[in-house]
C-alpha cells in the first residue's frame, strides 16, 4: 500500500469517528487503528530490506521510519481493538 492509499484511508477513518452512530464511529476508530498497524508493517519491511539491502517496490513507502515498530505486534493491535470495544456489563 503506498503513501496516497494510506493517507485516503485515514481520511476514512477519521471521518467515520465523527459519525453520530456507535457502530459507524467504532468501525472508523477500527480502521485507524489497522492504518498505524499497516505503517508499523512499513517500517518492519523498510528495517528488514536496510538489512538486506534489497530496493523497494515502485510506489512503496520508503525512507526512514517514522517511529519504533512494538516487539509484539499481534498483541499490540488486540489491545487496542479492545480498547475501543464497548464494555459490557
């Protein structure tokens, strides 16, 4: 997923949060959080071909990462999905 692809989706995103609908504002949160979780992957592929020297795709995200990818990934996202997901009683 390129840059242009990205940022289209987290305008999705952020604009289902805006909704006045429970289930339209938690898909949207959803949404952002996959993006970040898709960025994340971004700069695990970017560290991994800095290693091996292999050159990106054209129209792939390249250049410095733009923030530390967590250790555990999977668990990262879970708790965060979580976070956003209604509490009940």
């Amino acid at each position: 997923m390129n840059e242009e692809k990205l940022t289209t989706l987290r305008r999705w995103g952020e604009g289902l949060t805006r909704d006045e609908r429970d289930e339209v504002r938690a898909a949207g949160r959803a949404i952002l959080l996959l993006s970040e979780e898709i960025e994340r992957l971004h700069v695990d592929l970017w560290h991994a071909r800095e290693g091996s020297g292999s050159e990106a795709p054209a129209g792939e995200m390249t250049g410095p990462p733009l923030e530390t990818p967590e250790p555990d990934v999977r668990s990262a996202l879970r708790d965060r999905i979580f976070a956003f997901l209604p509490q009940r009683d």
